[in-house]
C-alpha cells in the first residue's frame, strides 16, 4: 500500500522528473551511501531481466560499455510497483514507472496459498513491467517478491511461472533485506539534527520498523545526507511484524470500521511489538533525546494527503513533508467516522484502498503509543529507490562502492 492512485501516480512520477533532468535533483530518492552496496552483492541476482534483455548483455562486453539503465521491481502482498531509472550526477533519474493494486497475498493469511485469481492479476501486472523492461532497454535489474510469497506454501510455483511467462526472474527476499533496502530508499530524509529516527514501512502482509541511533554518526554533517550517512552502521534494533494492512484488515474488517475494532486492531499492533520493544527499551532511550519517525509506507502518504486537503494525490507535495502527530491522529479520526462510500469518495484514498486505509491508520497509531513522537516525516519512496541505489552504487555510479560491511544488531520480531 504505497501511496494513492497507482497508474496516475506513476505517470506523475515520470512527468516530474522529466523537469529533474534538466537539473539533476534525483528527486525520487536518487544516489544512496556507496558502503550501502558491497553487502547487497553476496545475496542479490546479477540480473532479474527477461531472457532476451539478458543475452543482450553476455557478449564479453564490459558493463560500463553498455547503456546504464536500471529497473527495481517490488512485488508486495498488495501492489506491484517498478521504477527504471538511468544514473545522474546526484542520484538517478526516473524514466519510466509503473504501479499497479494486485492483491497478491489476498486470502493467504488463512488458506496459506496464493490463489488462482490474485495470482492471474499479478502475472496481467508483471507482464506490462516486463514490456516496460524491454522498450527501454534495461541493462541491470533486481525484482524482488516480499511476504505474501514469503509465507504461501506455492509460492515456488507461482515464481515459476512468472519466469516462463513474462521472461522475469523474481527473488523472494528475507525480512532483513527488506528492512534494509527501506532504510537504503528514504535515508535522505531523515532529520540530520535527531538523535533517533524510526525507519518504518507498512506492507499489506508484514511491517518492517528500523531504529536508527544517529549519534553514531560524526558531525558536523556536510550538505548532502548521502556524504555522511553510514545508515546501516547507526541500525540499534529492527523488526519485521507479520503483521500489514491486507491481514489486519481481513482479520478485523475493513470496510466498516467503529471505535471498538478500530481499538482492537491497534491492541493487536500493540501486542506485536511487545517482545520487540522489551528487548531494545527504545521507549526509555529516545526519552533522552530528539527523536522523529519516517514513515515509506501507503498508509503515512494517504494520511499525508488528506491533512494536506489535496484535490488529487501529488508526489511533490507529499514525499518529504513533516506531520504532527496530533495531524496524524486528527485525520485517522475523521476517517473512522466516515462510511466506507465517504472513504472510497476521498481523492487520496479510492476504492482500491478504502477496506485497507485505516488498518494501516491502526499500525502507525499503535507506533505512536508505544513510542511517542511528535514528529512524522512522511516519504513516498522505499524499497525501489533502495534497490537503485544500490545496484548503481555498487557499479560506481556516484563514487566506487565502499567495501565495509557492518553487523546488523538480532532482529527480535514479535508475534502477531
């Protein structure tokens, strides 16, 4: 569930950063620390391309003589969502995308399978992304498959034959990798004057929650984050919950909501963390300092849009914009008492999502409960941008890929 009107949204993406070319912003989370790169190589794919797209590239020429165009492919429990972008001086500019609801994990909460519907919806999806691949002339890619295939026992299958029927090679990756490439996608956003930061991302079959303890990093900070931000070096504590806003919502309902299961879902957000939260203390520890959250997922970008009182969903009004958490709480309590009719009316929620918008509400309030802070950064990028960066990084784009690795700290995850 990540940000309103998947198709529209997508074409906006490519519109703005035709204007980014001219100056090379990056705007949609460009560029990326190069130490982030060397420890995504001993598990990631060399390529995820069609196999016409792949031949093309095993001719003995070297990589840097081929055209550098790169695709990120996340294939959620709720959405299909691709970006193709060729390098820039500061970061990578987008020139094609494409986002598409599939509901991939519907139903797989309680049957423990894909089914035969949601499975055909995805492969329509995959089949345009492969298209898009193609025409403009990928070199390099990673495709990436997150809970919902994580967790059903014929994933395997459904893997297969996406492969014999669009060309695609997708890797289903661990909740760890999955963690990191969401640091990796919005680490220019965090706030460089904090002491903490919460990393979260809200998926539609898991939550992935990052603590970042940014007093590890020198100052004072140079102009860009991606100079000084050895992000993967600041993690103190992540988990992945199982739980997202397709299960939560099928276990709870989704479309009519009231106070008491509105309640009960945060209770069981709540109950997730317990284990979690007792083994960092981060209650305790950011009482000490400045602390924000920044939130990659759907959920903090509707929320984000309905405050702002948009007419339609607008990437560059949203992606980096702070919220209160009163803000917050303010538009997840109008939404309660609206109809399920009065959500899917809202210009930044639709029908596609109006059963799931306060599931992920659920989420992000019972994180402001067990943590409260104040302020919410809001960022409409994640694991694509991560994916980019990093493949980039790892290629030399923006400075030679930085060979540390840092140990990241046991995930304890909590149970749903």
């Amino acid at each position: 569930m990540n940000g309103p009107s998947g198709d529209a949204r997508s074409a906006a993406v490519v519109s703005r950063n035709r204007k980014a070319e001219r100056n090379e912003t990056g705007d949609c989370g460009g560029g990326g620390p190069a130490q982030v790169a060397a420890r995504a190589r001993a598990d990631a794919p060399a390529h995820g391309l069609p196999a016409a797209a792949e031949s093309k590239n095993d001719t003995g020429a070297s990589r840097a003589q081929a055209p550098s165009i790169y695709a990120a492919l996340d294939l959620g429990t709720n959405n299909c969502r691709l970006l193709i972008a060729k390098p820039s001086r500061r970061g990578f500019l987008v020139i094609d995308a494409f986002s598409r609801i599939i509901r991939l994990g519907e139903g797989v909460l309680s049957s423990g399978r894909l089914s035969p519907t949601s499975m055909n919806r995805t492969l329509d999806a995959l089949k345009v992304c492969a298209e898009k691949m193609k025409r403009r002339g990928v070199t390099r890619s990673r495709l990436i498959a997150t809970e919902a295939c994580r967790i059903a026992a014929n994933s395997g299958e459904f893997i297969d034959a996406v492969e014999r029927q669009t060309g695609l090679r997708i890797e289903i990756v661990t909740q760890e990798t999955e963690a990191k490439l969401a640091v990796s996608g919005c680490a220019s956003l965090i706030d460089r004057n904090c002491d903490w930061a919460l990393v979260f991302d809200i998926g539609g079959g898991s939550s992935e929650l990052i603590w970042l303890d940014l007093t590890r990093l020198a100052r004072p900070w140079r102009r860009s984050i991606y100079d000084r931000l050895e992000v993967q070096g600041c993690i103190a504590g992540w988990t992945s919950l199982p739980i997202g806003v397709v299960n939560l919502a099928e276990r709870h309902g989704g479309r009519e909501v009231g106070r008491e299961n509105y309640e009960a879902m945060v209770a069981d957000v709540m109950a997730a963390l317990t284990s979690f939260e007792g083994a960092y203390r981060f209650r305790e520890r950011i009482s000490k300092g400045c602390a924000h959250f920044l939130g990659t997922s759907g959920t903090v970008t509707t929320i984000a849009g309905i405050h702002l009182g948009l007419p339609a969903y607008d990437r560059s009004r949203v992606d980096g914009c702070w919220l209160g958490a009163p803000d917050a709480r303010r538009v997840s309590d109008a939404l309660i008492d609206m109809s399920y009719a009065e959500r899917v009316a809202q210009p930044c929620i639709g029908q596609e999502r109006a059963d799931l918008v306060l599931a992920g509400c659920a989420i992000l309030e019972a994180l402001l409960r067990v943590w409260p802070c104040q302020r919410l950064r809001v960022a409409d990028r994640g694991l694509r941008e991560g994916i980019l960066a990093t493949l980039m990084s790892e290629d030399g784009h923006g400075g030679a890929p930085h060979q540390r690795h840092h140990r990241w700290p046991h995930a304890a995850t909590g149970s749903s």
